[in-house]
RNA sequence: GGGGACGUAGCUCAGUUGGUUAGAGCGCUGCCCUGUCACGGCAGAGGUCGCGGGUUCGAGCCCCGUCGUCCCCGCCA
C-alpha cells in the first residue's frame, strides 16, 4: 500500500465539533479510524481524535478513487477525510453521538499512516487488563476515558494555578537534585559521578525548600510539584506523585484553609462541579470518636456512643470491657444479614487490639432486650439498616503500655474506635449497591460529561478539614516518642509547657484534609523560633549533633529572621481520581509503574553498562 | 517482608470428577453487501493452557517451585 504525503493540508475541524449548523461547509478532518464499515460500494469511516468521534461516508458512485482508499483503511489508520458536511436523513440520525445528525461525504481521502494491528483497540466496550494497557500505554491513552481523565487533570492544574496567581501565590520550582534527609519514607539515590560514594535524594516533597523560601521572603508559595518516595504501592499510592504544595508568611490556620477551600472549589467548578465553602472540620479526636479514621467519610453515618444503653451486668454477661468505649456504627438499608454473610464480614473486622463486635442485633434482643431497644434508638436510621456493636473484649489480653493523657483518647480507646471506623468503611464498601450513597459521586461525575452548568457537589463530594493532631506518637519498638507529622509542625502555644511532662497530651499545629474517606492533604504551621525547634528535638530524644548533622543547613537558616509561616500540600492525582471516579491512579496518571514499581511501556528500571557504574563508582553486590 | 486473587487464541472469558481433536464472543484475513453507526452474511486462519519440575497409563485441571499483574497488611516523618 502506498502512503499519501500530508503535504500542506491542515484541519478545518476537530472530528468533535461539527453539528447541523455546519452543513454545506467544506472541512478537512484529520484523524485515527475508529471503526470501519464497510457496505461495499458504501463506507462509513468513524474518525477519531481528542474531541470526538465523526462519521465519515465514501460513496463509489461519486466515481472518486477515495473510496478505494477507504477500502484499504484499517483501525487506527492515519487519514485525512476532504468534503462537505450534509445533514443527515432523519432516520439515520444517531442521538448517541454529539456529531450524530451531520456526516462528512469524502470526495478525498488520504492514509496518511497505516497501524499495525494493536493489542486492543481504543474503540473496544471491554477494557483490556493492565499488564496489556501499560505496555501499550499510547493505545490506551487514546480510549476516551484516558483522554477525559487527563482533561480532568488538566482542568484542575489550571484552576490551581490561575486561583493561586490571583491570592498573591508564586509559582517556584525546588531543585530534584537534592540531599538526603533521612527519617520518613525511603529516598530514591541519584549517584554523583564527581564525588565517588556520594549521592543526590530526589525530594520526598520540597518541605525544607519551601519554608526556606518564606525565609526568603517570598511571601506566598505554590508548585505543582513531583514527589518522590522509594515505599511499596497501592491504588492510591505510586512512587513518584504530584502534590499541589504551598506555603504563606504569617498563616493563621484558618488562613491556609480558605485559601485551598479557594482553589479546590475552582478546580471543581472547572469540571462543572459545585463545592460549597467553607469545608466543615473537626479535631482529631472529634474525628475518631465520630468516625473511628483521621479521614472521615462524610457520605454515611457517623459512630455512636452505645454506652448508656448498657447496665454494668449487661456488659459483664457480654464480656465487654466496661473501661473501653461502646460504639455503634450503622449502613443504612443493607438490611438482615444472612448466615454467609456474618462469616463473609469477619476478615473484614481488626480484632488484633482486643476489639470484638455484635452484629446479630436480633440475638441481643432475646437475651437483652431493653439494651437492644436503647441500641436502636441511639443509632437511630431506619428499620432496615445495619447497625453493629464494636466494644473492647474483655477477655483480650493486650499489653498495654497505655499513654492515657488527660483530655486525650488513649491508644486503647483509639484501638477500639478505629477497629468500629475500619468496619464502617469496609462494610459500607461491600454494600455499596444496598445503600447508595458512593452511587451519588459516580453520577454527578457522570453527569459532569454532559457539561450543563454547575452540578450541586455538595452531597457527592464531601471534604472535611482535620485539626489538633497529636503532636507524638509513642514508637513501641524504639519507646520513643517520634514526631506525627515531621519535626518541623509547631505545637499548640499553649500545650508547650507539656512537651516533657506530658508529650502525650500536646497538640499539634497539623491540620489534614479528607474527602469522601481518602486523605487529600497535610499542612502545619511551622515551628518558626530555633529554640522551640531546639525543645521539640530534646522532646524527641534527638541530641543537638544529631540535629544538626541531619537538618544543619536548615537549622542555620531558622536563626536569621524567620517569619511565622505554614503551608500544606494536596495531593493532585488524588483530587483528579475522585474527580474522574476512578478507583486508581493509575487511570489518572499518563505514564504510571506497576505495584512492583516498573515501568511497562520503557521497561524501567533496567541494569546499566559497566561503564556507567564505574563512572558513578557503584558497584552491584549482585545481579 | 507477609497474606490473598488472577494468569487458557490478539482481547474478554468458559473449560465438568484428571480421559478422544481445548471452546465461545469480539477482533483478524478473504469474499459478498448503498444507510450503517457494537452494521450484516458466508468462509477461514489463529493455542508453548505464564514458565520449570513432579504425581499419573494419561495433566489446562492434582502437587512443588518460579515469574508476572492486581488487592491488602507491614511500610508511606
């Protein structure tokens, strides 16, 4: 077959836009073959690009040689298609296609480039399994879900980047090259080829850069910036991940919130969604008490305190222990659980802590009833919803090296109302179909396609803002106390006096923020004078040296007039998968890595010649 | 590091208790077809049952190992 020459023709028309208004008019169409039907002495070409999809006829009796071309055409052939638009007979109109009322009657046709067959084919209903797609990734990124889903992206970046422009925000790159801070996660090493047995880490985020740019005085920060962390995968977790990050000179906390509440609910307007501001927020302990996670999801119903609908005896014949919380966690409308499914639901439930629940209230009815009748009523809802008991076993054996703090849930309490939170999400998860309440996000993002004004996102899309962290948690292992967040989170002003005394009880300046039950983001307000730096790393066991030889250049930095500052970071693949309703980020990242970290389509990581290792001094201990 | 699921035609999958020549749909190739739009009709090609070993008269199916993909725990300041 012989391939034509562009030459120089350029489109009129992207194969997305043409409707009845524009019959008569002559149009270049350029574009892939997404589907070929072939009548013989009629065919009818489908063009594909990004903006849509376009039928296009070639009739032999024009007598033209295009319908010969036609004939040649494959899927995903490179073609150009040269005539006029015509309107469409009433009775071949197809409603479902956004062209359907017009076709392009081609008096010429080009292959521009003809494709061998792929894999699968972007045109095809049932998707082809990952290990295919991420091989052949620039055929997968040409099905019109992908194409959407980086629009989405797109549309978010820009949003960001407009909003935090107009609030006074620069956008200021951090190096790559960097050093490496060691704690949190494992730093991915770049080898120096000057200095043999030295290496660069890229950035876990740009966290001492940017509040080293607020010392800078520059004010207001943001980057849209790729993050790096050498730790194993998940759906929502890969090893190198984008994060809309930004820092301010003289923060209230309330004052970074309104500013990302600003530019989440313009990223969402620019998709067609309608968020309200500002976004509700709890404290963390508010959080595990109602919810039993540090990132709620706002879509269910929260806990419940069970405890008053229990006599000591009751607790006592239940074998419940009477010191740890009572809680009920209730899924509407899943209705009567079924023998199988009470078995199904155990694996579900963590009972590692001394946790153990009761979800045949029926069973607590014979044997208690008044309990089971103050049960109902408390968890309140409806007849048909599930409502489950999560106590603290009283038969469990935990070694409990407890840190109960005056004021603050104690890591037994925390055991329980997390074992009742994990199980509410877990459940909620396995009934999804039972209570519908995830199907409202799937169809305001469906409906976000049809692009008619602004959705109401209110019940869909539900942030929550996370405050008063723990300041420590204490390590088991090492019984230390090690920073929650990083070392740099300012405590509360007034819990300072506690950091020795009690470090249990003091809060930090550490705020999150969740939506729809996955975490989107974390921020603090810095610690800004050197010698509560220089307390918080004595609270932390870590001696000056040690400071010094890990954070010293940033330490130096603290002690020439630095502002009070804060900032936060939110992780942008994350905003884009609940945005594109898509279960992984894989689907919302143009070229991502496997669970094992590879790269399917440039098959990465690969070894290196022997020469590049004696460059960079490294040698392999095997292959 | 640990647990689980999956791996059969290019793709999506079925494959009974271990038993003859491993099937279907889609796709592909050829021919036919002027109103299809997941076009239709006829004919056809296409298999290292992930890989290696074992049990057996006989293995897609059972056992052991291994590789890959996915999910989860650990991990992710």
């Amino acid at each position: 077959m012989t391939l034509d020459f562009l030459g120089n023709l350029t489109r009129t028309h992207t194969c997305g836009e043409l409707r009845a208004s524009d019959a008569g008019k002559s149009v270049v169409l350029l574009g892939w073959v997404n589907r070929r039907r072939d009548h013989g002495n009629l065919i009818f070409l489908d063009l594909r690009d990004r903006y849509g999809i376009s039928q296009v006829v070639l009739d032999k009796d024009l007598g033209t040689e295009a319908h010969g071309k036609a004939e040649q055409a494959r899927s995903e052939y490179v073609v150009a298609a040269i005539g006029k638009v015509r309107l469409r007979d009433a009775n071949v109109i197809n409603p479902k296609m956004d062209t359907g009322e017009i076709e392009v009657v081609a008096d010429q046709l080009l292959l521009l480039n003809d494709a061998k067959l792929a894999p699968f084919s972007p045109a095809e209903e049932a998707i082809a399994n990952e290990e295919v797609r991420l091989k052949y990734r620039y055929i997968d990124l040409r099905r019109p879900e992908m194409q959407h889903n980086l629009h989405v992206r797109h549309k978010v970046a820009m949003a960001v980047r407009q909003y935090l422009s107009s609030q006074g925000f620069y956008e200021i790159e951090t190096p790559f090259m960097t050093r490496s801070t060691p704690e949190g996660a494992r730093d991915y090493l770049v080898p120096s080829r000057v200095h043999p047995g030295e290496f660069y880490a890229l950035p876990q985020s740009p966290q001492l850069f940017k509040q080293i740019l607020m010392i800078s005085g520059m004010d207001r920060y943001f980057q849209i910036a790729r993050c790096f962390r050498d730790e194993d995968l998940r759906a929502d977790r890969q090893p190198e991940f984008t994060q809309i990050d930004l820092e301010m000179t003289f923060p209230q906390q309330e004052t970074v919130f309104r500013v990302v509440e600003g530019f989440l609910s313009e990223a969402f307007k620019a998709v067609g969604i309608h968020l309200p501001t500002p976004f509700p927020q709890i404290t963390y302990d508010e959080a595990m008490r109602n919810y039993g996670i540090d990132k709620p999801d706002l879509r269910l119903p929260g806990l419940v305190d069970l405890k008053p609908a229990f006599t000591a005896e009751n607790l006592a014949a239940l074998q419940i222990d009477a010191n740890l919380p009572v809680i009920g966690l209730r899924i509407p409308r899943v209705g009567e659980l079924s023998r199988k499914d009470r078995d199904d639901n155990k694996p579900l439930f963590d009972q590692r802590k001394g946790a153990k629940y009761i979800d045949d209230l029926k069973r607590l009815e014979k044997g208690f009833p008044e309990a089971a009748a103050k049960v109902r009523e408390l968890a309140g809802g409806e007849a048909d919803d599930l409502i489950i008991i999560v106590a603290g076993d009283a038969a469990a054996h935990i070694r409990a090296s407890d840190t109960k703090s005056e004021g603050r849930l104690s890591e037994r309490e925390i055991a329980i109302y997390s074992a009742a939170g994990n199980f509410r999400v877990e459940l909620a998860k396995k009934y999804a179909d039972r209570h519908g309440a995830f199907a409202v996000t799937d169809n305001v993002v469906a409906s976000e396609e049809r692009n008619t004004g602004l959705a109401d996102g209110s019940v869909a899309f539900r942030p929550i803002w996370v405050t008063d962290f723990p300041m420590f948690e204490y390590d088991e292992e090492t019984h230390k106390w090690m920073p929650s967040h990083h070392p740099f989170t300012s405590p509360h002003e007034e819990d300072m006096d506690r950091l020795v005394s009690d470090p249990a009880s003091v809060r930090a300046r550490y705020y999150d923020i969740a939506m729809n039950g996955l975490e989107l983001g974390s921020g603090s307000i810095r610690i800004h004078q050197q010698q509560v730096q220089a307390e918080i790393f004595r609270a932390l066991g870590m001696s000056d040296e040690e400071a010094k030889s890990r954070f010293g250049f940033f330490l130096d930095a603290l002690q020439y007039g630095t502002p009070p500052h804060g900032g936060i970071a939110l992780g942008l693949d994350r905003i884009v998968m609940i945005l594109a309703g898509a279960s992984s980020l894989r689907e919302v990242i143009a070229f991502p890595k496997t669970a094992k970290a590879i790269d399917l389509m440039v098959d990465a990581p690969t070894p290196v010649s022997d020469m590049q290792l004696r460059e960079l001094h490294i040698k392999p201990t095997k292959q």
